[in-house]
C-alpha cells in the first residue's frame, strides 16, 4: 500500500499527540533519503522516523535501531546545527494532501527566537523533505530541482515553498451527501467501484477503496453498476468520520510472517491472512517496513558481494561437472589395460595396417565355456607393439589423473560449501557493518583479484548477535563466518556449550555458561538459535551441541570451518517470534 493521506493523518494525530512540544535531542541521517529525530519530552524519549525515498515514504515514530555512517551527510549536519534543542510547536497537515509540516521553535545564529519548518512530501517517487524558515524559505531540500526542470515550481534554496499542484480529485473530507451522489452516478457503470473512488477523490488508498467496496457488497471488485449508493455512501462516510474524529485502528495484514499490507483502519477484505491490530501507528509502519527496508537496503549494498558470489557458484559447478565428466572417463582405465594385454598376447598375428582387431577375451568366459569377442581399435600407423603401449600409457594416464581428479573434486565441493555458507551470511546481515567484514572475509579468503574496489583494512572486533534465555544465560550467534570464528575461536570458553545445525550453512551458536550449569531450556533455546540462523528449514531440525573445547579448525581451513569428533544432536523446532524477543538490542 502507498502511504496516503489517511496514514499520513493517522501518524501526525500521534506525533501531535506524544511529541508535541518536545524537544530535538539529537539528529541522523541513516539513509540517504532518511532523517531519524531524536526527541525528548515529559512521556520519555522518542525516535521519529522521517523518509522521503521514493519506495517507502512514511512519517512516524520507530522504535527499530539503524546504523549511522561514521560520517554525517550535509543536509545532517545542517539539521543539527539548526534543530538541535528545537522545540516541536506545530504538527499540521496540507488539505488531506500528502505534505506534512513539522514546526520548531529555535534560535538563529544571534541567539534570538525563531520558527524553523520541515516539509515532508510523501508522494512515491516524487517524495521529498525541505528544510525552511519561519516564512517557509526553502533553505535546503533532499533533493533540489532548478529552474530549467521546473519553472511552475522551482524548489531551489531561497525560493518560498509552494504545494505541489493540484490533481481534479475532490478532497473527500469535505464532500457532502448531495454531492457523493452526484460523483456517484457520474462514475463509470462498468468500472470497479474501488477504483473509481480512487479516480473521483484524492488522499484514498487502493486498499482503503477496496476496504469500502468490500464492506458495502461483499467483494472488493464489484462493478459500479451492481453497487447500491446508500451502502457505498455508508462506508465512505465511515471512513471520512474516522478520520475526522481521529478513532484510528491501524493494523498489519500478515500472510504466514510475510507483511502484505497496512492502513490505519481494520481491514476485513484479506481471507486467510492474520490482520493484526496494533496500539500505535509507529508500531504498525515498523512491522511493515522494518524487514522489508533492512532487506532492500542490503540487497542495494551488496549488489557487489551478491555478483561475486553468484559467479564464483557458475564457475565451480562448471569445474566440477567437467571434473566428473572426466573422472568417469577415467573409469574405462581398466579397459585401456584389458587392450594393451590383449594386444600384446596377440601381437604375432597382427599386421601394421591394419584399423582393428578381434580378439578372443577369455577371462571373460561365461559358465558355459564361451569366450566373449572384443574389437580394439589400432593406429595403423602405429606397429602392433607400438598400439598396446598406446593404451597402457592411456591406463597409467588414468590412474594419475583419477587420483588428481578426485583431490580437485574434494576442493572444489569444499569451495561451493563456503561459497554457500557466505551465501547465508549475506542473507542474515544486517547491517554495513556486517557487509564489510563479509567483504573482509572473502578478501581473506583468496577472492582479492575479483573485489577491484576493495582494499584491506584494520579488522575491529566484530559484533554478534546476544540472547537472553528465560533462564538467564548468554547465547552468541555469529552473522557470518568470521563472527563465528570469533565466537568459536575467540569468545568460548572450555566449558561452554557450542551448537550448529547438522550437515547445513548455519551460525555458530555458544551457549555461555560462565561457570554455572545450564537447564534444559537453556540448551533448547540455543539448539533453536542455531537451526533458525541455519538454511535448514522445516519442523525438528537436528542440531549438534558439543563443549566448546572438542570444537577445532584444521590448519588452513578457510573461515567458519571446522570439525568435532564428540557431540549430542538435539531436534528443534525454532519459533522466530520467540527468538526476536529474547534477543538484545
């Protein structure tokens, strides 16, 4: 769902409501595109999230964590220079539209008071944030457009903001019943009702359309013709009076764990999907975007990572199909030696010229006494004794490169496991920081010549994911393969627990005990961690448990890989909500 006017109404009633007044602690620029206000007021402390890209364009509050870059971008550090101890005076929105203004009491340069303004367009591609003054100067913009682009609206610095123009929608909070009846009856008979209230009215959702034309019939694509007006009219001003009234009942529609969609009203039309309702609108829009953002933006990072491993993948599986091609070749080796020796016991019979021969193969003899015939082929340019040492350098030829084949193959398979393992370390990264020790770690790994912009520098100590067990014990769980190698190398202890999913690319998992004996919920709760961050999938996921001294990593192994001679296997079934809230932030 795109973020409209209605959400956009919904979370500026609980900005105004809880940060109204508020003071701007500090500031961040996450994204390029995101700018995250650190507020505090007399109801506590709160992170309003402001994002102005042009997939997710949303406003409001979020309790999820981003990591921030080690250098602030300009229009960040402009934003603290001028709204840091700021205070939130003004929330309003423009006519139902998609533009929010957010008004700070501040001071100037010379200490006096002032009125600084951010604008937020939350209009998809077109979104946009400006920074302005008390008389809605633009000061700066995210994105700037000059004369040339825009001459009906320029928004460069200096120039008084103006609203974007306006679309022939009627606005539909101030629609009366007269005139509803005449948009109606001007509709389309044979359109979709859902979307001819999406073209007759701006500010409406297609899925809040779909919601009143679901509600008023009982399907969400019913045709105009077949719908009754005073149903329709029902619905429609049920939803405006919500709005009006500020009785929001934001919710998340969830098919399995996989967030489909979102409005800041109940929604009845998804069968055989969970529709959650949540307290707030900042907890519905975290719900939504939360893993939706943390995968696209790390889809966007590790564009680089994701080529390189997806060719390095391409080219071992080719080496090793050739590899075994060959290998089976290699097979017919004893047939090689079967010709040499047939060749030479009847070396007295054969002629140069001659392209091939029938020989008599008796070790071949059936019960019965008959002797098989075999044809080999000759060289007849070769002397008869010439031809059977032919195929016994083919049988010793054979014999040299199986032995070499099968070593190459072994390496080769090993490869693609690591290739594998990395695979899901990109699938479970969360943050830059976790994508640059992937690209330390494959720099390490010999996969320097394929990373042409990357250069190595000094490793810091990586940071890996905590768990509390109801119980009170600590459980590390590595991102990637040189957390685990510090967990498992580094962090354990002797007598700690080590656990990884059986026979599957998974995280390390260490079970810290610091001298106290674990329960068997402890031991439980660290098996699931390891099969939830594994690439095993379904219900009783073995998972190997040993202490973490039988755990070693042989000399040369590349990283994450290692080996144990003494373990239990423990069979899990992770729950991912449960996991979730035992983890630290």
């Amino acid at each position: 769902m795109a973020f409209d006017a209605g959400m956009l109404a919904c979370t500026l009633s609980e900005i105004r409501r809880a940060a109204l007044g508020a003071r701007i602690e500090k500031v961040y620029q996450p994204e390029r595109d995101e700018i995250v206000l650190q507020m505090r007021s007399f109801e506590g402390g709160r992170r309003l999230c402001i994002n102005a890209g042009s997939n997710n364009p949303r406003i409001g509050f979020t309790s999820l964590t981003r990591e921030n870059p080690q250098n602030p971008p300009m229009l960040c550090m402009l934003l603290r220079k001028y709204l840091q101890g700021a205070k939130l005076t003004e929330v309003e929105q423009a006519d139902f539209d998609r533009v929010a203004y957010l008004g700070f009491e501040t001071r100037d340069e010379m200490g006096f008071e002032c009125k600084r303004y951010l604008i937020v367009e939350l209009m998809g591609k077109y979104s946009n944030l400006f920074f302005a003054d008390g008389d809605r100067k633009i000061i700066t913009a995210l994105r700037s457009s000059d004369m040339s682009l825009d001459s009906a609206r320029p928004m460069i610095p200096g120039m008084t903001y103006v609203l974007p123009p306006a679309q022939d929608k009627r606005n539909p909070l101030s629609v009366s019943g007269e005139e509803l009846a005449e948009i109606f009856k001007s509709m389309p008979q044979d359109r979709p009702c859902d979307r001819a209230l999406v073209a007759a009215f701006s500010g409406i959702a297609p899925v809040v359309a779909r919601e009143m034309v679901y509600r008023a019939t009982g399907h969400a694509d019913t045709p105009v013709r077949y719908c009754f007006y005073e149903d329709i009219e029902r619905e429609f001003f049920g939803v405006t009076e919500r709005i009006k009234n500020e009785d929001y009942a934001p919710c998340v529609v969830l098919e399995g764990e996989k967030p489909v969609e979102y409005s800041f009203l109940p929604l009845t039309q998804y069968s055989g999907c969970e529709v959650r309702e949540l307290a707030s609108a900042g907890e519905t829009l975290d719900a939504y975007f939360g893993t939706r953002d943390n995968i696209q933006r790390i889809h966007q990072r590790a564009s680089d990572i994701l080529r390189l491993l997806t060719n390095a993948e391409a080219r071992i599986k080719k080496k090793l199909e050739l590899q075994r091609a060959e290998l089976l070749e290699c097979e017919k080796g004893s047939e090689y030696k079967k010709y040499g020796d047939l060749i030479t016991a009847n070396i007295w019979r054969l002629s140069r010229k001659e392209d091939f021969a029938d020989f008599e193969d008796y070790e071949a003899m059936d019960e019965e006494g008959n002797v098989p015939t075999v044809r080999v082929e000759l060289d007849r340019r070769l002397s008869p004794a010439a031809n059977a040492q032919r195929y016994y350098k083919k049988y010793n030829k054979s014999k040299t490169a199986k032995i070499e084949l099968t070593k190459q193959i072994t390496l080769g398979e090993a490869e693609l496991e690591y290739v594998y393992t990395v695979f899901e370390a990109l699938a479970r990264a969360e943050t830059p920081t976790d994508l640059s020790e992937i690209r330390d770690e494959l720099y390490r790994a010999g996969y320097a010549s394929k990373m042409k912009s990357y250069s190595a520098h000094k490793s810091h100590a990586p940071v890996v994911m905590q768990f509390l067990t109801p119980d009170g014990m600590r459980v590390l769980c590595g991102k990637n393969n040189l957390q685990n190698e510090y967990i498992t190398h580094k962090l354990a202890e002797k007598h700690d627990y080590w656990f990884h999913a059986k026979s599957s690319p998974g995280s390390h998992v260490l079970l810290v005990t610091e001298g106290r004996e674990p329960t068997d919920g402890d031991f439980t709760v660290a098996a699931e961690i390891a099969a939830y961050y594994s690439k095993a999938e379904g219900d009783n996921i073995a998972v190997d448990y040993t202490l973490a001294k039988n755990v070693k990593k042989p000399s040369g192994a590349k990283p994450g890989f290692v080996i144990y001679h003494t373990n239990w296997t423990a069979y899990v079934t992770p729950n991912g909500d449960k996991i979730a809230e035992m983890r630290k932030k």
